[in-house]
C-alpha cells in the first residue's frame, strides 16, 4: 500500500545550525507534499507545503525540495532557534480520494542553545 | 475564529465503557477527519467525512463509529473501549471541495487512557 517513510527519527542540532529531514513516498500519482508542526500538548500546524509542479518552495528560514523522479522530498531550516523545537511531520496525498493524506512517522528536532 | 475544537482534553476510561469525543470547527470546512496518534506512528486516519450525511472508512475504523450530521460536528464514538484505543485523538478539517488539494487545520487532541 501507499507509505511515507521520514529520517532521522531523531535531531539534535546547535542553535544556529541548519537541520533537513527527508522523507519518500511510493504512490507516484501523489502531487502534494504539506509539512506539519506540532508542539508540545497541540495539535499538528502546517508550516509549508509543495505541490509537484515545482521543485522547491521557500518561506523565510524554512524550505522544501522535491525529486519527484526519486519519490524524494525534503524540508530544511536554517539559523535554527529553541523554538523549532518539536516534531516535524511530512506527508503525501493520496489521489485515489478526498484531500487525504498519508503522514511520515515524524522528526523529534531538538535545538540546544 | 476558534478553527477545530474537540473535547474533552482529557479523559479516562474503563474497559467496556463508552464515550464520544467532540469535534466542531468554525471554517466552514467541508472536509473533517478523524485521526490517532501512537508514539512513533505519526497519525493514523479512523475516519472522514466529505460533507453533511457523509463518512467513510479510513485505515483503522474498527472499534469506532462517526456521524456528520452537520457541516461543523463530526463526533467519534467508542464503543466497548479496549485497552488499545489508548492514544491521543485529533481531529481535522480542510476546505475540500475543489481539485486542488488544500492543507488540513489539526485541533488540539483528546487525551485517552484506557484502563
């Protein structure tokens, strides 16, 4: 079946440095790629999505690529502060029905000051 | 505007017992979900709905039933809780309707412990 797989499961970067996580997927029909937040106590946020008609998307210190060749997709952020500390989410949709999508297991980013 | 609210935020239950977890949003959204959480799993889909009078089955129903009586409640039902439906519970909604896939709005989660 359709599956999103996500690395590392586990980050831990200096303030200041940049962290990527790299996710793929096996539906090659997918053509939406959302990245999800999610604190503490809350419920997922979306921080940035990608649609497969680009390969890449930036908005301030975040950024996303896209390899649709490879099924590939990654999200990247630099000068990293103590607040981007949580768990990232990537996912993939699934065109057989309905703006349903498939999530990564996810990334626990911790930035030490 | 509130977005997605569910409740309760927390809750325990015995084994056999029944509850429903509420959810209600404020977008007009046409499309909501229902999701479970597992350390280490990401988010599993129980359930959606396309719109009033709608639902269908998403990767792991069983155990749960849903309604869609209206555009902004989509209410979760466990019945018989077992000890595996201990998990954190999300609901979500996204705008649908259209061919352009739009980003889901998560709520804050229901806690549940089942023992």
């Amino acid at each position: 079946g359709e599956n999103v797989e996500q690395h590392p499961s586990t980050l831990s970067v200096q303030e200041g440095d940049s962290a990527v996580i790299k996710c793929t997927y096996s539906d090659s029909a997918s053509n939406y790629f959302p990245w999800y937040k999610q604190e503490l106590g809350k419920g997922p946020q979306l921080i940035i999505d990608i649609r497969s008609n680009v390969g890449e998307k930036k908005d301030q210190r975040i950024a996303v690529t896209l390899n649709k060749t490879a099924k590939h997709f990654s999200l990247h952020i630099t000068e990293t502060q103590p607040e981007d500390s949580a768990v990232y989410f990537c996912a993939a949709n699934r065109k057989t029905s309905y703006d349903k999508v498939i999530f990564g297991p996810g990334t626990s980013l911790s930035v030490i000051p | 505007n509130a977005g997605v609210t569910q409740t309760p935020k927390f809750r325990i239950l015995k084994i056999g017992q029944s509850m429903t977890l509420q959810c209600t949003q404020d977008m007009n959204h046409n499309y909501m979900y229902w999701y479970r959480q597992d350390p280490g799993m990401g988010l599993k889909l129980i359930y959606y709905s396309v719109g009033a009078g709608i639902t269908d089955k998403g990767e792991v129903p069983n155990g749960y039933n849903v309604s869609r009586s209206t555009t902004e409640d989509f209410p979760l039902r466990l019945e018989l809780a077992a000890p595996s439906q201990t998990s954190v519970y999300f609901c979500a909604s996204s705008y649908g309707g259209t061919r352009i896939e739009q980003p889901q709005h998560f709520g804050d989660g229901t806690r549940l412990s089942i023992l």
